[in-house]
C-alpha cells in the first residue's frame, strides 16, 4: 500500500474514531446522570425562588436543550429505552422531587425503586407500553441473529439455549413479567447501566490496544513487501516521525495546581489569581454541583495540544484521546472519594489542600509516550488470531462459491424443467386433434358408402339408359374397396386410382 493512501486511510479511520469518541463522551455524561436517576444537588441549589413566569420559561428553555442532548445515541443498545422511561418517571412531580433529594447509593442499591409504587396510574400506563414494546424490540433482534446464525428461519435444539444467552445479555428488563413495568425493572436498568459504566473504560481501552496492535501489524506487512532498499528508507522515516511527535513541551501533572492553573490562564485570567472555587464553577458547564466524564477531559485540552496537533502525519488523534480517558482516570483515582466517576465540589476543594496539588509525585502517572501499548507475545498471539480469522474467512468464501455454483446449476435445471412444460403444453392441442381427423374421414367414407347403396336403384329405374336397352353395369368393387379401408382403419385409394380400375371394364365392354 502506497504511504500516502497508508496514511490517509489512517486520517479517516482517526476522523471517525474520534467522532465515534466524542460520542462516547456524551455516552458517560448521560449515562451517569441516568444511571442514578437523579439531578444531584449542587452546593448552591438552595437559592431564592424566582419569578415564576421567569422559571417556566427556564424550564421549558432547558427541557429543549435535554430533548437536543437526549437526542443524540448514548453508545447503549437500550439508549431509546432508557431515555424514555427517565423522561416518563420524570413527569410525575413527587416522584422528580424524590428524585432529587435521594442519595446515589439509595439509588444503586433499590432504595428508589420502591417509590414507583406512588407514581401516578397514567404514568405506571406510559412505563408499561414502553417496556412491552422494549420486550418485542428485543426478541426481534434475537430472532434476526438466530437466524444469521443458523442461515436459515425457524427453530433448532440450541434456540432455548439462545433465548437463555437473551434474557442473560439483554438484563435490563425482567423478562418473567413482559407486560409491565414493575420496581424489579427499574432496578435492572439501573443496574445495567452501572454495570455498563464500571466495563466502558475496560471495553475502550481493549479496543484502543486493537487498533494499536493492528496498526503496527499493517506497518510490518507493508515492510515486508518492499525491497530491502525501500525498507531501509520506509524505517527511516517512521523513526523520523516517533521522534518529532515526542519532540513537546512538558506535560503538567493531571489534576496539579500547575495543570489547572494554565487552564485559568486559558480562560483569560491571571495565574495569580488562581482561585478553586471559581475554578470549579466556571468549568461545572451545566451547574450540576459535579465535574462530570465530559467537563473533567476539557480539562486537559490543553495539555493534549501540546503533543498533538490535527493534521500532522506522527500525531495520531487516537492517541490523544486514550492519553485524555487516561489523564480523568488518574484524577479521579485520586480525587473521586465516594468512586460515582464524577468529581464533587467538595472533593474537588479537598484535592487542592493537599500536599501533592502543588507536589505531586512524578512517578504516579505515566504519559502515554512512555507506555509500551503491548508486547511482542501479545502482538505473536493476536497476528496469529488475524491468520485464523482470514484462514475462516477463506473458507467462508470458497464455501459460497460452491454454493453459488449449485444454485446457478439448480436455476438452470428448473428453467430446463419450465422449458419442457411449456413446449408440452403446446404440443398438446395437436396430437388431441388426430383422432378427431380419422373420424372425419371415416364419416367422410361411411357417406360414401351409402351413396354406393343407393346407386342400383337408380340404375334400375334408369335401365333403359344403357346401351341396346341393357341396364347399364354397376360396379360394386369400388364400393367394397372402400369398406375394406374403413374395416382396417386405412384411408381410402388416393384419388385417381379407383378412376382407372373403373375406366378398365369400360375400355374392356367397348373393346
């Protein structure tokens, strides 16, 4: 492959990888503020009330601008229904207020759940009707992939296992009662969606150790197609690269006064002036009292674009958002005490009195230029897991090939089939007509033949019209020619030839 293309097919993978990121972004924020089920209340929620034609406005105001956030997919095969239900439960005011007063943990542990038993009857309609049309959505879908597959519709022995594999996959609904919602499924979706949240930094990390091993994989390959001149040069030349993308300035420590503070500088304010409080309100975007998945990583913007600058071929965007779920990792390993991967407001204030927001210890984070992303073992095992997969791939084709081949063969066949059908219904209406031509003529001859009979009594009343007053002689032959044909199914002399041995006895007589 040439290195220009290479490298372009790299830009475009990295274009959608980090769209593909910054949704998941979106995914953690939502889902964290879903999965508890709760706006947490922030450290100045207990302010004046205001105008009330004021605060209808503001709600409706923000109500649009959570339908617009809403609106985009949290990365969760439940998304649809998991929006839904919040936003039903939220329709019901005491319920919203529970919400709001309740406890994270109260939450996570069922506490909450309980409480739907209070909520109105056309609320706990509304939640019924999403979760049977949640119920039918998701047999579909198990549905479609038994039968990709199995190849083929209908069941097998291994579909009860399946519809197991279902119910154990798909655990955000209770599946023993598919008719209503009910306490036991509100706690499976919270649930679940924790469970998702405590699995995503895992998930993406693997996903990220992938594209790194298949990246080097690709670069490895392509040396092995050159010539050992190209190679010298194409090695060259990747070299070059790793060291200008680690020719940077400095990383600060994530989360340390000196990383915050060029933050401050960045918002136009001076380094002086460094204040924690206001720092954390200015960067708290929607003033929920938290530093959420998405405010914590803007964070650190401006650390990354010192190592990373978009459109340089030895930066790799990719990377740079593994070094940013890295960088919020280690702060919240240090700073998140009560582990809900968002950072309060009292946390946060706690974090700056220590001794390590000024000096921290050097050695507790690792920037990502400094990581081995895996070892040669592991990258020898997943080359060998690729050759597998292209050897099953392999074999997949030849497969279909053969199965291409058969069913050309069998089209043909039945077109051969179709094709001889119709060319015997044609034929058909002909060999019915034969019979029907015989007895034509055997009526013809039959006719014929009852002419003959009438003959001698013409003859003998016309006697007198024979020569020397004889009766003229009838000739009877003719007629029992004719009946001998009819008698043996043959057809009658051909015309002409019973003319002459009739014309013989005439010459005879006048001879």
């Amino acid at each position: 492959m040439p290195t220009c293309s290479f490298h372009i097919q790299e830009e475009e993978k990295t274009t959608s990888l980090r769209f593909l990121l910054n949704s998941r972004m979106w995914t953690i924020r939502r889902c964290l503020l879903l999965a508890a089920l709760v706006v947490m209340v922030s450290h100045n929620a207990m302010l004046a009330p205001v105008d009330p034609k004021k605060q209808k406005v503001e709600e409706e105001e923000a109500e649009a601008e959570t339908n617009k956030e809403e609106s985009q997919d949290t990365g969760l095969h439940y998304d649809s229904y998991l929006q839904e239900v919040v936003r039903v439960l939220e329709t019901d005011p005491e319920f919203k207020k529970k919400l709001q007063e309740a406890d994270i943990e109260d939450i996570k542990s069922g506490k909450l759940s309980a409480e739907l038993n209070l909520v109105a009857h056309n609320v706990r309609s509304q939640l019924d009707e999403l979760k049977r049309t949640e119920v039918t959505r998701l047999r579909k879908l198990q549905r479609v992939r038994m039968d990709m597959q199995n190849g083929r519709n209908g069941l097998h022995q291994g579909d009860l296992r399946d519809v197991r594999k279902m119910y154990e996959e798909f655990n955000h609904v209770d599946h023993s009662n598919p008719r209503s919602f009910e306490e036991e499924d509100l706690n499976k979706l919270i649930q679940a969606v924790v469970q998702d949240l405590e699995n995503y930094d895992q998930k993406r990390h693997l996903e990220f150790k992938r594209y790194e091993m298949v990246k080097e994989h690709q670069r490895r390959e392509k040396l092995n197609q050159l010539n050992e001149e190209e190679r010298k040069k194409e090695q060259e030349r990747y070299e070059e690269m790793q060291r200008k993308h680690k020719d940077h300035p400095k990383m600060n420590h994530p989360g340390s006064k000196d990383q915050l503070e060029e933050v401050w500088e960045a918002d136009g304010l001076d380094k002086q002036d460094f204040n924690p409080k206001a720092f954390f309100g200015m960067h708290d975007t929607n003033s929920d009292g938290l530093l959420d998945t998405m405010e914590l990583e803007a964070l650190f913007s401006k650390e990354l674009d010192k190592v990373y600058k978009e459109g340089n071929e030895e930066d790799d965007l990719r990377e740079m958002e593994e070094e940013r779920a890295r960088m919020r990792r280690h702060v919240l390993k240090e700073v998140d005490a009560n582990k809900d991967s968002m950072v309060s407001f009292n946390e946060f204030l706690d974090a700056t009195k220590r001794k390590e927001f000024e000096q921290p210890e050097e050695d507790t984070f690792e920037p990502l230029d400094d990581t081995d992303f895996f070892t040669e073992e592991e990258l020898e095992e997943f080359e060998q897991q690729l050759a597998k997969e292209a050897e099953e791939l392999r074999i997949k084709e030849v497969d279909l090939a053969r199965q291409r081949v058969e069913h050309q063969q069998k089209r043909q066949q039945l077109q051969q089939v179709v094709q001889m059908s119709q060319e015997q219904e044609q034929q058909q209406p002909v060999e019915a007509g034969a019979p029907g031509d015989q007895a034509d003529v055997v009526a013809e001859t039959n006719q014929a033949a009852a002419g003959q009979d009438a003959a001698p009594a013409e003859v003998a009343e016309h006697a007198s019209d024979g020569e020397g007053g004889q009766p003229a002689e009838v000739h009877e032959p003719e007629v029992a020619v004719a009946a001998d044909a009819v008698a043996v199914g043959g057809n009658l002399p051909p015309e002409g030839q019973a003319g002459e041995e009739h014309a013989q006895p005439q010459e005879a007589q006048q001879l």
